[in-house]
C-alpha cells in the first residue's frame, strides 16, 4: 500500500509499504477513504518535535472496513466507520471511566507496532471499541468532512468546551482559529454558550468563526486583545476561556481574559508553556481543565448530532482537499497558513 | 475594647483598642461572640508569613449586631449573624458571578480600614450582604460550633469538595486532617460521595474523619499513601482530589493519587509549592481548580444544612475553647497540633 513517511522537517513523501495484516482476534483493517494533515503534525513539519526520520504519520481517517478477526462482533466487513485519534482498549478502568485518551493500554497511531494514517490501510486494535459504525443510508458524500472532523478536532474543540464548563448563559472566549478553535466555537454554539468571542486575526477564519457560532471576533493581539474582550465582557473576563494553541502567548492570554471564578479548558498541545504558579492564582480560583480528548467518549455523543446537522458545519474546516500523492503540498498549505485543514481523499 | 495582636512570631497578645465605630452608611457593628484560630493564622503565629508586627489578627467570627448605619435594610440590631471570613461588596460582577471571594472591592479583615475578629466588636461593610441573620428560634448553644465553622472552614472545606466536582458515585481523597480537610470529608458526604478516604496519620482526627463520612483512612505518607489509595481506588486513583494542606508534598500527593481525567480541588493556602507544568499534564486530563472560597456565596446555601443536622457536625471541629484572654494558649495548642480547631468564647 501507499503510506505517508516523515523523512524529516519540510520533507514528508509517499512510499511503498506492506499491507496491514491481522494480528489480534478483535483487530480490524480498514480501507481508509479520507484522512488529513493536523496542526500537530506541522510541529513535525517544523522541526519542532522529536518525531524520528522515517516514520510512518497522520492519525485521523474515517473509512471502510476490509476484514475483521475471529473475535469482532459489532463491526462487519463494508460497515463504513469512523477512527479516534488515539487507540484505547475500551475496557481499562480509565476508558470506563469516560477518559479514553488516558487509556492504560493504548497510545498513538504510527506507534507499538500499529500504522499511521495517511495511509491507504490501517490495522485497528479492539476494533468493536475503536470503530464507529455510521449508518449505511447516513453516509451521505456531504457529510464526509464532518464525519472526518469527529476522528479529532471536533472531538477536541468539543473537549476544550466540556473542560472549560460551557454550557448555557456562558460568555465564553476562543484562544485559537484553526480546526480545533472553529470546532471549539461550534460546540460553545451546541451547548448552549450566550455569547462566543474568537480571537483571530485572520478575516477568512474569523468569517467561518462567524458562521459557525462566534458572536464577537477579536482581531488583535497582545495587551489590546486583553483589553478587547475584558471590554466585551463588561470589564469582567470571560466564563470560560477555550484554549486551543499550546504556546507560552495561549496561555498568557487565557489567564488574562478569564474573568476570576472562571475555567480555562485547554487542549492545544502544550509548547514551552510556563509553568503555572498556583499561589499567583488563589485569590482568582481560575479552574484549569484540560489535555488530550477522549475521541472514543465522545464520537458516540457527538454521531448523531453530526447527522442531524447540528454539528455538521465542523466539516467546514476542511477548506482544502487533495490527493495522497500531494501529501507534501497539503502540509506546506497547512504550514504557511494557506489553508485552515487539509482533507486527503483517497 | 479587647483585641488580639501579633506581636511577632510566637508572641500573640491581648491589647485593650479603640471600639470600632459606624462609618458607612452600610455598616453594622457586631459584638463578636465565638471567634477562633485558623490554620492560616498559624503561619503568621510560625513566623512563616509576612505579616507585620503589632497588627490584629483573627478572620472567622459570628456574633450579636450591635448597631446598623442609615443605609441597612436587612439587618437588624440584636440579629445573631454569620459573617464570611473576607469582605466583599455583593454588587460587582465577581459577587454576582458567586466569586465572592474575588470582589474587587473586596479585602481580608485586619486591612484596609478595618479590624480583625479575634477581639471584642467588628466593624462590618455592606452589611445586608456580608452578614447572614440564623432566625432567633434557630440560635441554640449547641449549633454554635457549627455557625461559627461556616465562617470559615465548612465553607473552604465544601469548596474543595465543589471544585474537585464531587457529587454521586464519586471517589474522593481528601489531603489534610486539619479542621477543613474533615469539613471537607462531611461535604463530600453531604453531596452524596460513595468512598471517601482521608489521609490522616493522627488517630484522633482519623477517629473524628470517620464520624463525619470517611469510608477508609490512610494512615501513611509518602510513597506508601500513593500504593495504599491505588489500591483502595483499584488502582486507578480518586476521582476527586481535596487538597487542603497547600505545601509542596501535599501537592504531590494530590497528582499521585488522582485518577486521570479526575479533579484536584484545592484550597489549601499555597505554601512554596512547585510549579505545575501543564506539558506533564497532557495525556493525564487532571483538572486543577480552587482557592479562596466564596464564603458569603455559601454561607446562605448551606446554613438551612446546617440547621437541619446534616452539616452541623462541622461543629465537631472546635476541640477546646478558650477565652479571649487565653489566646496565647488557643495559638500554641493548634501549632502544637495538640487540638484540630480552637474557639475562642468571649
């Protein structure tokens, strides 16, 4: 099969590799009909990671199963599925525990002898638990995108939400306009939040904002974006903070803008973050929620208000699509800001 | 009057003061009758704050209403009153929000113009809102413990309970056998825990722990605490995390015993506590919330609790009791860790 390989920074082509086989009774292959390039997987891109030279990537895809082992019940061969991002093994106490990124038995794709993603085939552990089935008269050609949003970022925009206690009556500011913030913007919007603030600085993304839920946008930085929303929420901080980047400027601009009682729900994956300080913020009780989602928890809740249109516009952030063999091409669109998220049909 | 000053470390001092007088129109004026020491007092007492010398000290009281300014609607002279352990206005946004203990124009007594509480009458601000009447009938002898606890402690303790989002079928570990770590326990049964492990290596307070709705105590520190809450949680940590100690080690013992995705409510002062990097945190969802707590937001939730016996063993807290004159003592007791909770009857 076709598989995308990182051969280092600014470097990702396709190769030749062996085809997913088997190994495990619950195991599944599934012929993958679209995947995507993620803002994590730039950090690679950039340099900026400690992924290893030769390594297969992408962990986000939706698509057909191909065979199934001896011991897979619920999933049949041809049921078109969707893929968490993250295996989990759905029956560890963590997984029970709704928390199915923490699973004690799972991990990344691309890692402990399982494939990655961009990729035309991918073997699936614990495949009853891992795959979810969307109904053969659902799979409608429009809705793709969206089904491949809950692979990820809508899950994880969606998890910044939970974290930071959305829910209605709820100001609620967006630190990030890439996939996850649009999706964390979307998922304020369906549950309930009175009013969204995006902070961007882009007009295009600040325009889907709109469309997708974001009441105000905050096109500054710094000390003004400080000042514009404290402004937007009469001077008070917003009630929940949603912060989707990572980086040491995120979070500096969360604790600014988060009024005093208020939760910052936080999944962009951390980047020389400072360290946080917990005697600067006893008088504050700003709450800190956050980290990897569970996708697993969330795909089955998050399905049917996929389907019911609810939560389809999160197919929106895809604004790109190309083919696998332009897989180099998807990632420096993503990387030079060209494009929000790149879809790869293949 | 009689008022309690902080000579320095150690020295702890009755000093005849000038009676505090009306001011605002807002104010009212109680003659304290139960006020106590807190653990934080004890920092201050150790010689391990910055508070300045020859300074009142004292922060929990509950007492009889002297004389009201113009401006008081609610409350009357000869009310029995609770008052919150730090002022706030009731009006800005923070007040409004339930952040009580953020108002921004809100202070600590002993500061900003007023006095502290370990002493004979308190001038009191904004005093429909700050003080909180328990009707006459209600004002029995035996329940004063516990009026004065919602001063403080059962309120500081119920907020750890809240920010670590303990309710039904939920797991928790409360750190400290102080008077708020046991006022921590009694909430957690209160709203509904269905384990409640207390870390306690003195077995007077395990004793009392138990009494107020500890299901298991761990009697160890260290290393030996984590294995023996893992193995009491079937290895998978508390769901909720009651941090009511604020140093270092406590901290520690908060992340090594937390389930993942579980909650950490704090409220513990923080005490040279390391700083948290949230890169650690990222595949472990541990939420971190807490601080002061908004006790003129609680007080009146929780007084009909108290009143009607299911809060009122928060009163079981207050181990000896002293008068006014014998603070010194009340002070070397608790540092001495010979008694939980001193009250001071004047």
């Amino acid at each position: 099969m076709k598989a995308a390989v990182f051969y280092g920074p600014r470097d990702i082509r396709i190769d030749q590799a062996a085809d997913p086989k088997l190994k495990d009774a619950t195991d599944a292959i599934v012929r993958v009909t679209h995947s995507c390039v993620c803002g994590s997987d730039l950090w690679s891109f950039r340099g900026m990671s400690d992924r290893k030279k030769k390594t297969v990537i992408g962990h986000e895809f939706i698509g057909i199963v191909e065979e199934i082992g001896a011991g897979v019940k619920k999933i049949k061969n041809g049921d078109f599925v969707i893929s968490p991002f993250s295996r989990s093994d759905g029956i560890c106490p963590e997984c029970l525990a709704g928390i199915s990124s923490s699973c004690r038995n799972g991990g990344y794709w691309g890692e402990g002898g399982y494939g990655a993603c961009q990729a035309e085939f991918v073997r699936v552990p614990n495949s009853d638990h891992m795959l979810f089935k969307v109904p053969k008269n659902k799979t409608s050609k429009k809705l793709m995108p969206a089904f491949l949003a809950l692979s990820d970022v809508l899950c994880t925009g969606y998890h910044a939400a939970v974290c930071a206690g959305v829910g209605k009556e709820k100001t609620v500011a967006v630190i990030g306009d890439g996939a996850v913030g649009l999706c964390a913007v979307l998922s304020s919007k369906f549950l309930g939040a009175k009013k969204i603030i995006l902070l961007s600085t882009h007009p295009d993304r600040a325009k889907l904002g709109r469309k997708l839920g974001a009441s105000d946008i905050v096109s500054a930085r710094g000390e003004k974006a400080f000042k514009a929303v404290r402004k937007l929420t009469k001077d008070t901080g917003a009630d929940c903070v949603l912060e989707c980047v990572g980086t040491k400027e995120s979070w500096k601009t969360a604790f600014k803008i988060v009024r005093k009682g208020g939760r910052i729900g936080w999944v962009g994956v951390p980047h020389d973050v400072a360290p946080i300080n917990i005697g600067d913020v006893f008088g504050e009780n700003v709450g800190i929620m956050g980290g990897r989602a569970p996708a697993a928890s969330y795909i089955p809740k998050l399905l049917p208000h996929v389907l019911s249109g609810e939560l389809s516009m999160s197919g929106d952030v895809f604004t790109k699509t190309i083919k696998l063999g332009d897989i180099q091409k998807g990632y420096e669109a993503m990387d030079k800001r060209r494009e929000i998220k790149v879809l790869i049909k293949l």
